[in-house]
C-alpha cells in the first residue's frame, strides 16, 4: 500500500515537473498549435505566404521546364550544323549521348532517341524567339506529340498556344489533334455580330466549334435525343472537354415555370469567361427553323429567371444531325438573342471536307501509335 502511494506521488511530481516546462537535457517538447496565442492576423499573413510558395514554386517549375527546352534546342540546333559541316551520322550521335551521359550521370534526357528529337525539334523551330516565347512553356512530352503528329508550322503553334492557354496535358493535347479541332473551332453558325457587341461577338464565335465530335456516347440509342443526353451526362468530363475551357454544367432539364406552363432546356451551363448562361438544345434530327423560336424564348426565361443583374446575355446552341446553312443563316437572321447552330458527330469523318479527312489518323496508325507508346 505505502509502495502504491509513494510511486503515484512520484508520478504527480513528474506530471508537475513536465507542465512547469522543466524538461530532461536534450528533450525538446513542442508546444501545440492550438495552445499559443497567435497574433489577430496570423491567419491572413499564413495564407498570403502559403499562396505566395505556391505561385513562387509554379513560377520556379515553369522557368525551369523552359530552361530545358531551350537547352534542348541548343543542342538540336548543334547537333544540326555538325552534320551540315562534318557530316555527323546516327554512330556519332549514338557516341555523344554515352558521353554526356557519362559527363552528367544525375541527369536524364540524353538517349540517342531524345538527342535526334532535339535535333528535329531545333530543325522545326528554327526561329529560337518562337520557342523561347511559345513552346518552352510546355512539357517535353508535349512537345515530342506536336512534333510526331502535325507537320505544317502554324497548326502546330496553334496547339501549343492552345496547350498553354487551357493546360491540357499531353493526353489531353494528342486527343485534341486527332480530333482536328483547329479544323472545328469557331465554326459554328451564330448570329452573335448582330445580337452581341464586337468584343463579345469575337469571344463567343471562337467559343463555339462545328461539329461537336461526341464518339465517347457508347451503346445510345442515337435517334432518340433523351438517349443521348443521359449519355453525355454519363460521360460529363469528356462532353465538359469537348465543349471547351470555361464551360461549367448548371444542369439538365432544368425547371423554368413561364406563366402557367413548364418549360425544360435540354442542358444549362454557364461560361466562365463569357460571364453568362447557355442553353443547350440537342436534337436528333436535322435543323429545322422553329427550334430556333423555342430557343428564343428559353434564352428569355434564363435571362429573366436565373440571371444576374452583372450577367451578360445567356446564349443559345442548337446542336442539330445536319443543317442546311443557308436555311440556318435566314432562321436566326430574325432574332436579336445570340443563338449559333452546330452539327454534332459520333464520327468526325462524316462532318469534314474530303480533303480533310486524309489528314485523320487510319485505324493502322492509331494502332501502331499505341503500339509505340506500350
């Protein structure tokens, strides 16, 4: 009993000991978090340094990835005038990446593979402005796809600046190249010089493409447009990807109460950009003029419903099997809401000019693609 006594004694004195903050030599016990007391503005101070190692650490990766793509270029660039001037082969290559790798263990990059991509990304970017400008600001990888799959320049620039501006990845990029949306983009037809100012009118015509290439749709059944909705709902990221950047899904059959009738717009979004509503209208048949009325009056229920006094104009798409184009211009020529009308496609080679569709990639090259990257 006395022994119980003196040994629970003898650990309240060593509680005591602890909490008076007498601690053993060598022992460092922290404080916790919760127990200080912080400064008032300790909160915004730790949360303006947190955001400023962030943009700092986005900062410092980008430059570096742009310091090694100039330094690939140079090398590119070197390795393209020895052979012009010395008449370097595919041997002398093959011996200088074991020497560099030799001359720089830690790092990578120096495959004779990578080196004959340097010299071909040198060979395709001569303008060094061009690449310090454009396409140092993104991957490696990236870079190799826009090499391995576009030959003309300036289709080529376009997906880089593309690649920058929406932050694709390189997946992302390479799906956006096979389905030709240079080919697409801003295609749609609107009346959007009439119904907006100029500024919004040349934002909201590149926003828009023709056709809508919507193959991820599965087993719909494609006639029936409920079908196909719930299909594009199932598969939202890739249908939000094929919109485009800046589009945010609002909602399907969203409720609009017009006097004593409901009324139910196919698909609701908002863009981001634009700062205002869009309305999706999918139909499975081809365009015909009164869906134009009823869009008409759904873009005035969004406006006056669910817009923002600081919201812009809500936007009308009509995506339609087919078109005329002529009988679409004279159909939206009489409205002073900003409405455009596309086609969309499960098959991108159903929609484009012949003479574009040689330049799509053949199930053989796609598998070969694959094939390679395994």
């Amino acid at each position: 009993m006395v022994d119980r006594q003196r040994k629970s004694t003898e650990g309240n004195s060593a509680d005591r000991r602890l909490s008076s903050g007498r601690r053993k030599p060598g022992a460092i016990f922290p404080t916790a978090a919760g127990k200080l007391s912080l400064p008032d503005n300790y909160a915004s101070v730790l949360e303006e340094l947190k955001r400023r190692i962030q943009t700092e650490r986005l900062r410092i990766m980008l430059s570096a990835n742009a310091g090694m793509i100039l330094l690939y270029w140079d090398i590119g660039k070197g390795i393209l005038a020895q052979q012009d001037q010395q008449g370097w082969g595919a041997k002398i290559i093959d011996r200088l990446s074991a020497d560099l790798k030799d001359a720089f263990p830690e790092m990578g990059g120096f495959s004779p593979r990578n080196l004959k991509y340097m010299r071909k990304f040198a060979e395709s970017w001569p303008d060094r402005a061009i690449v310090q400008r454009t396409v140092a600001q993104i991957p490696w990888r990236s870079n190799l796809a826009l090499l391995d799959k576009l030959q003309d320049v300036q289709t080529r620039l376009w997906y880089a600046e593309e690649t920058i501006e929406n932050g694709w990845s390189r997946d992302i990029l390479v799906m956006q190249i096979e389905s030709s949306l240079h080919l697409r983009q801003g295609k749609a037809i609107s009346n959007f010089e009439l119904a907006l100012p100029p500024t919004d009118s040349d934002m909201a015509s590149q926003v828009f493409k023709d056709p809508y290439l919507f193959d991820f749709l599965g087993t719909a059944d494609l006639s029936r447009e409920r079908e196909v909705e719930q299909a594009l709902m199932d598969h939202v990221q890739r249908f939000l990807l094929e919109m485009g950047a800046g589009f945010a899904f609002v909602g399907r059959q969203v409720l609009l109460e017009v006097g004593d009738r409901d009324f139910r717009p196919d698909l609701l979004f908002y863009h981001l950009k634009l700062r205002c509503y869009v309305v999706v209208e999918l139909k499975a048949v081809p365009f015909d003029p009164a869906f134009t009325g009823t869009l008409n009056l759904y873009l005035s229920a969004v406006d006056d419903l669910l817009g923002h006094e600081d919201d812009k104009p809500t936007i009308g798409l009509l995506l339609c099997k087919s078109k005329d184009r002529m009988v679409v211009e004279y159909a939206l020529g009489g409205y002073n809401r900003p409405m455009g009308v596309a086609e969309w496609e499960t098959s991108l080679t159903q929609s484009l000019p012949e003479e574009f569709r040689s330049s799509l990639p053949t199930i053989e090259q796609i598998e070969a693609e694959l094939g390679g990257a395994e």
